[in-house]
C-alpha cells in the first residue's frame, strides 16, 4: 500500500480509502451488509495497508457510524486510522435534524462521535451544498467544531464548483478552517468533474477523493445483485454512451486476463490529480481487487480506448434532478 500526503496538509492517508455506505444494516438498504459480514472486509482492509475509512451519518441512519467505529477500535489503533465521517442529509422527521445549520452541525458532530466511540474525526465534511443556510451561518460553525479538536479537517462533497468555491471563499475571508478535501463522483461512465471541479481542487492544493469507481456496478457487468435490486441510483447509468464504454472495459479486461473491476478501478486511479478513490466492497475479495488495481498501469492506447466513446452528460448532485438520455 502507498501512502501520500493529503492535499497541502500535513495528513497523510492510504492510496486506497474503502468507502463504508455498504456497511451497517439491511434494513436500511436492501444491500446493506449487517455487522457479522461487514467484520470481515473491514479486517482485510487493514490487513492489505488501507487506513482511511469513510463513513457518513445518514448511511443506515447511524448504524454505519457505530459498525464501522466500533470494529476498527477493535483492530487497530485510533492513531493509526484516518477516520472521515459526513453530515447533512435528514437523520429524523425533526425540520431542524438536516443540513448545514449550525444548530443541526453541533448536534450531529457529538452523535457521530459517540456512535464512532472516539473524541475526534480526522475529516469532517458537509456531505452537499446547503441552500437554506447562510454560507457564514456554516462555515463558522465547522470552524467551531475544529477549533474544540472535534474534527482535524474539513472536506466536502456532492456539489458545483462555485459552490466549493463559495464555501472555501467565506472561510478564508473571515480566517476560519477552510475544506481541504473534496469527494466527488467520478468513473468511467461519469466525467463531468473534470471541468471545474477538479481543475478548481488542483489550483488550490485540495484533495480529491472519488467514490463510485464502478459506476455502482454498472462497469462490471453486474445485472442482478442486491445493490442492482434495491439501489435507486443505478437509473444514472445505461444509455446507448454507458453500454458501449462498459463493453469496452470487459473487453480490455478479458485482453489483460483481469476482471472488469480491475480495468474500471485502474482508470480511476491513474489519473494523478485524484488523491485517493474511494472503493465500495461487498466482500473481503472485492477489496483485494480494488487494491491490486490501484498498481495496475494501463498503457495510452487502453486510456484512448476506453475514454474514446463519451460524452457530456447531466451533472449528478442534489441541485440538478435532470437526467436526460443520450445515444452514440
């Protein structure tokens, strides 16, 4: 496992970072592994190098939080975990138990601590943009958590540029903690990243981590599988652009004797401006795979190969519910 420094931060974190939404329970999310079987893929994560896990309030209405820390307190040491957690989508029916307010941040940093059993996260983030809060309203608030070593950084995800910007802006106007990190969305069948927000990351020294290496299984094929059955957002992915670039990813993989999931993984993670993908695993092989892949060098030809098809598409965020269909 390689590790690097995380932005122009002093944090250094695994090349790796396993994405935690699976873990926690099913009856969240039909595909949602229960604790006895996220125990396992959770321990080969730690056993392959990965020490940075990221979680979120909302997955499985905090049971995520409470698997997930309590596990790697269990196997390994707090200081040798990077720990990253999210806040702001709808935790109850309470008004005031979403978003970016100040009076919902204070609240949900102390519950996820106490659901992660530590006193601190390494990372904490807004997990979208927050249009009924002032920006100030936020960005003060999170300073505050900082400042009382509730959290050592502060990231972001799910977002426009200008509103990455706009957060960044206030913050350093006023001299508070400012977003070191961005996570953002970011595969093979969904590029649109590239444009701003990634070039707006690299300017300013911000890390970007990315999630859904696999275009939520669509990359490898998968058609029928829990995740497939039960996950609403599969509907991003499956016009005329995806099918042929998915075609061509099995086709590189059967060309190299890999699967799939090597090849979309692969892409991923050779673009240098992406600090660390995030990987999502159902299994303790799945992980395995996603971190044989991190090493996997596809030569200029593959990238031209599997890059060639695609085109600009919807933005995938909270303030954009269009999703129009497309062909070759």
């Amino acid at each position: 496992m390689q590790y690097l420094r995380f932005g122009q931060t002093g944090l250094t974190v695994s090349r790796v970072c396993l994405g935690t939404m699976s873990l926690g329970s099913s009856a969240w999310k039909g595909w949602v592994h229960d604790e006895d079987r996220a125990i396992p893929i959770l321990q080969r994560a730690l056993d392959l190098g990965i020490t940075f896990f990221d979680m979120a309030d909302w997955y499985s209405a905090g049971r995520n939080e409470e698997v997930v820390g309590r596990n790697l307190l269990k196997l390994a040491s707090r200081d040798r975990l990077v720990l990253a957690t999210k806040v702001f989508y709808p935790m109850s029916e309470d008004p005031n138990d979403k978003g970016l307010s100040r009076k919902h941040l204070l609240a949900s940093i102390d519950r996820s601590l106490r659901r992660l059993g530590t006193d601190y996260v390494d990372i904490y983030m807004a997990h979208a943009f927050d249009p009924q809060t002032p920006v100030e309203e936020t960005m003060e608030t999170l300073h505050d958590i900082v400042k009382a070593g509730k959290a050592r950084y502060l990231g972001a995800s799910t977002m426009y540029a200008w509103q990455f910007a706009k957060l960044n802006y206030t913050a350093r106007a006023h001299g508070w903690t400012p977003f070191v990190n961005m996570q953002c969305q970011y595969n093979l069948l969904y590029r649109e990243e590239e444009r701003e927000m990634i070039p707006y990351c690299q300017d300013q020294g911000i890390a970007v981590t990315t999630f859904s290496p696999l275009a939520r299984g669509y990359l490898t094929g998968a058609t029928d599988t829990p995740r497939t059955a039960h996950d609403p957002y599969m509907n991003y992915y499956g016009d005329d652009i995806d099918r042929e670039i998915a075609r061509r990813v099995r086709e590189a993989a059967k060309r190299r004797g890999v699967t799939a999931a090597h090849i979309a993984f692969a892409w991923v993670a050779a673009n240098p401006r992406i600090t660390t993908p995030l990987i999502g695993a159902d299994s303790a092989e799945q992980v395995e795979i996603a971190v044989a892949a991190a090493t996997l060098t596809l030569t200029p030809e593959e990238k031209a190969f599997l890059e060639e098809p695609y085109r600009p598409r919807d933005e995938i965020n909270d303030s954009n519910p269009i999703r129009r269909p497309r062909s070759l």
